[in-house]
C-alpha cells in the first residue's frame, strides 16, 4: 500500500476540485491509479462529496500512531515467559494462562520470536520447547509413487510398463 504526505493529499483535493479524474491525478502525482481511489474512499468525506485534506491528514497519522503503538515484550513480561518456559510451557500455553489471569502478555508468535532470538545469541531456551527448536520436516515429496503397484518389487517398476506395450 502507498502511503501518501501531506502535500500529495492537498494536490489531490486542488485536482479534484479542477475536475481531473482520478488517472489524471495519479499520473500527475506518479502513482497507481488504485491509490488514489483507496485514499478518496478511505478518507474522503463522502457526505459531503468533497475531500479535506489537512482533516485526512490528521486521520492518517492517528490510524498510523494506533498501529504504531511501542511493543508491550518489556522486561516484566520477558522475565514471566523465560520463568514459564523453563517450566515446559509452550508460547500458546503462557498466552493463554496469562490471560486467564489477567496479566497483560504478547502473543505466542513474539515469544517464538524471543526464543529463536535467544538461540541466535547462545541461549538455551529452544530445549525447553516440544520439539526441542527442530522445524517441522516437510513429507509430501519424498519419492514419487503416483503410476507404481503396491508391493511390486522397485527393480521391476519401470520394466512392467514397457512389457505390456
């Protein structure tokens, strides 16, 4: 998704205002047309069919800050998963206990993150995971069996199709 300045959204409200469509605007601005369109969608008043853009400017910036929030992985929280993974907990097992008691946690996807930033620096609380920090090992393509008999012996697979021809 772009993201488009401030300068850029009071352009599109003057071209607006002149009567260009939005292509016109795109290509004068250098973007996708789609762009444009998302952002008159998106923050455009359409109640009054006209487009402010020092009002969308502040929306976008407060969309922008709420997503943008600082990290909650503080070290209050950081000491409470490294006690609960070295008691065997999984990332999903103290997110969920944590929550049934109250106690503000991250998701498990940051504590797996946490843990393979640990590894990386000569931690050791991957052996403390189900798997012990071994990925999951892929079985779909191991060898081909699609067209070959059950139980035939592997010397005579390729010379049976070519018999019967």
């Amino acid at each position: 998704m772009m993201h488009l300045r401030e300068w850029q959204r009071y352009q599109i409200a003057a071209k607006l205002e002149a009567g260009c469509t939005k292509k016109e605007i795109a290509e004068y601005l250098g973007v996708h047309p789609s762009t444009i369109t998302r952002e008159i969608q998106r923050n455009g008043y359409s109640r009054y069919r006209c487009y402010k853009p020092r009002i969308t400017q502040e929306i976008a910036a407060h969309r922008w800050r709420c997503r943008h929030l600082p990290r909650r992985f503080k070290e209050d929280v950081r000491k409470k998963v490294d006690e609960m993974i070295l008691m065997d907990y999984s990332p999903e097992q103290i997110v969920g206990v944590c929550r049934k008691q109250g106690i503000k946690m991250v998701s498990h996807e940051t504590i797996y993150q946490y843990i393979w930033w640990d590894k990386a620096h000569g931690g050791e609380l991957y052996k403390h995971l189900r798997h012990r920090g071994r990925r999951h090992k892929k079985r779909g393509a191991l060898r081909k069996r699609r067209g070959t008999i059950p139980g035939s012996p592997a010397k005579f697979r390729g010379r049976l199709s070519k018999d019967l021809t």
